[in-house]
C-alpha cells in the first residue's frame, strides 16, 4: 500500500474490495434480488419492534447533564448486575466496567494488559476483528486452533504450546463466532492452570451467552463468576438484548483480589481518558434491560427455528450441518471438489448468481476447506428459500 507519508503502519489495513463484495455489488447494481444469510443485524430482520417502548427509554431529563463516571453510573451499572443474578450470574455492580461496545472493551483490555510487541492468543476459527483491534494498539496476535470431530474442541496442548515470552492474555469465545462452540468446565480449568502457570489474564467473550441451541453442551458459568486468575467477562446489549444501535458493553472483572483491585484501578484511569459511554444509554438502561428478556426471546426462538429447519433440508444431502452449541451462526461442511484455497470462494461466487448470499469459510480463519457460513438472524421465509438454493447449488441429493 502506498504511504500518505504521515500516517502510521498499524492503520494501513488492505482496503482493496475483494471478488465477493464486488460480485455482490455487480449483481445488485444489475438489479438482481439477494437473499443475505449473513445478516446479523438483529433490527433488521423483522422481529419483535420495540420501539414505542426503546422511546420512552431513552427520553431522561437527567441525560441533560453530563456527570460522567469512568467506569459506568452506579445505577445502570446496577442494573446490568440486576439482569446477570436473573441469569443466575450474581455480581457486584463494583465489578462492573461500562463500555460503548464490545469493542471498545477489547481496547480498553489491551492497553490494561499489553505493550506495544505484545501478544494476546485468540481462537481460530473465529470473528476476524481481532486482528485490527489488536493492530491498532499495536499487539501481535496468535493463534490456537479449535478441532472438529463430531463437535468443537479446544487444543489444550496447542494453546500451551503457542503460549511465548510476550504472550499476555488468553482470549475466549463462548460461544465462538461461527461456531457456535462453548468452552467446558474442563477446559475452563484448563485454560485457568495455563493461565496461573504463566501469568496470563482470560478475557472472555461472552456475548452469545443466552443463546442456545437445541442439542448444544451446556458451557461453564460466567468465567467471572470464578477468581482463580485475573479474569474479564464480556457482553452488551448488541447481542444481550438485539440492540447494537444503542451502544452499551460491560466487563465484568474477576482474580484474586490485590489483581483485581489494581486492574480495575488502571482500568479507570484508562477509561476516564475516554468517556466513551454515552450517558442517556446509562440512564436507559434498566428499562433497556428490563425489555431484554422478551427480545432475547425472540431471537432465541428465531435462531432455533432457523437451525432446525437446516438440519432437516441436510438431511439427505452431502452438505454437513455442523454442531453448535449456541449462538447466531451456522456452518455447512461442503463437498471439496476445487483446488485448495478456491472451493469456498468459487460456491460463494456462484451462490451470488443464484441471488444469495454467504460467508466462505476463510473469512473466519478455517484451517482447511470447504465451509460456509450462514446467519440464523433471517426471517424464516428467507432463510429457508436461501439455504435451499445453497444446498441445491452445493450439495446435491447424495
């Protein structure tokens, strides 16, 4: 890429569009309908509309006046603490950092945790974003893989073996995103004896956490419901409650208590650089909250419908519905049939022409081919008639 000469090498990510996007739009500036299966945007995919009642949410005469706190005002920090003991997650709301998003906790965590030249460990497959929050504070990023036989597993001896001299913290997904897969009480002790033997921090993903799927393995409890080694808990009305628009994360912060004290206090001052926390979302959020239960509902009865209604079109077919445990996503196995590195793509490619479409597999970091990945966020009309032409064009009748 060609330097404008003042701008830093941690902000020259590949802006290129690559032969998806540009299929997707030639086919669209032709006026080609698309069904998308890789809609995740919980507002736009006809659920329940809340939105007399998010209205009157946000409207706060006390929204008038900036009071910040950097770690969240008691009341709406409170009022996540609330929300977490319905669960069957009890918390401290002094535990409890307030951020604008999930992730804008991922940064505030890496200045807490790394130096520039640092490295976090973080799964693959999983969501790609890692790479440029981690590049933009200047942190490496490695990888352990999860394994695939019969369902996800973590490799305990990769992750200890991809463990280096700079390595700070251990990320966790669950469940991960695409796979659906959640860590085990085994592998949580795992993780937290790599941890205390390496002096590392868990920072845990956990913002599918209400979202299960029929068949799935139950996960641990909050991982900052444990203190065994200093421990950030993540999560957020994007996906807590459906609502992304309105910009609410929270850490929980767990460890031995001189650890945990000390990050918190750092944490604080990081976070009082930036008040990044809007305050009428603050002062919304117990009744934001409140309406949670019902729109988590709604997308818990919507992605378990969608899901079961693929492993039924599956059947028969040499397209593989891979289990899940939780989450929004799903991923199909296909026949490989292409050279290495091109199945994925080429399927992706001619699915567009069919009018849909899906995510290829190495978008999310998948070790070998061939998987696509697919939403369960549609409306069921179109997820159905979508998947159907994928599994036409993909996986004919075996």
């Amino acid at each position: 890429m060609v330097s404008c000469g003042v701008a830093s090498r941690r902000s020259g990510f590949p802006r290129g569009e690559n032969a998806l996007t540009q299929a997707l739009a030639a086919r669209r500036a032709a006026g080609g309908a698309i069904i998308d299966l890789t809609e995740s945007n919980p507002t736009r995919v006809g659920l329940e509309d809340p939105a007399a009642a998010l209205a009157a949410a946000m409207w706060d005469a006390r929204s008038l006046v900036y009071a910040p706190d950097p770690v969240g005002l008691p009341a709406a920090r409170a009022a996540v603490a609330a929300d977490l003991a319905r669960r069957g997650h009890p918390v401290d709301p002094d535990r409890i950092v307030l951020t604008a998003s999930t992730s804008d906790a991922y940064g505030l965590l890496f200045k807490l945790l790394c130096d520039p030249g640092d490295d976090l460990l973080v799964p693959r497959p999983s969501y790609p974003l890692f790479d440029y929050l981690a590049t933009l504070e200047g942190v490496h990023v490695a990888h352990y893989p999860l394994l695939y036989a019969a369902g996800w597993q973590l490799d305990v001896d990769a992750v200890r073996a991809a463990i280096g001299p700079r390595t700070r913290a251990l990320v966790v997904v669950s469940p991960n995103n695409p796979t659906g897969s959640r860590i085990s009480e085994d592998e949580r002790r795992a993780l937290v004896g790599l941890a205390r033997d390496h002096e590392l921090a868990l920072i845990a993903d956990e913002v599918f956490a209400d979202y299960d799927l029929p068949g799935g393995r139950p996960g641990p409890d909050l991982l900052a419901a444990h203190d065994d080694v200093l421990t950030f808990s993540l999560g957020g009305l994007s996906k807590g409650a459906g609502l992304p628009q309105l910009k609410l994360g929270w850490i929980i912060c767990a460890g031995p208590a001189a650890a945990r004290a000390e990050a918190q206090a750092r944490l604080a001052l990081i976070a009082d650089s930036y008040l990044a926390v809007a305050t009428p979302v603050q002062h919304a959020a117990p009744a934001l909250l409140a309406l949670a239960p019902a729109l988590r509902d709604a997308i818990r009865a919507r992605t378990q419908g969608n899901r079961a209604w693929l492993a039924r079109a599956c059947a028969g077919t040499a397209c593989t519905l891979l289990a899940a445990d939780g989450g929004w996503s799903a991923v199909l196995r296909v026949p490989v049939d292409g050279p290495a590195g091109t199945t994925e793509e080429r399927l992706a490619l001619e699915l567009v022409q069919d009018g849909v479409l899906v995510h290829p597999g190495y978008f999310f970091d998948f070790a070998s081919e061939a998987f696509l990945v697919v939403s369960l966020l549609p409306a069921p009309g179109d997820f159905q008639a979508g998947t159907a032409r994928v599994l036409a064009r993909c996986a004919p009748p075996s």
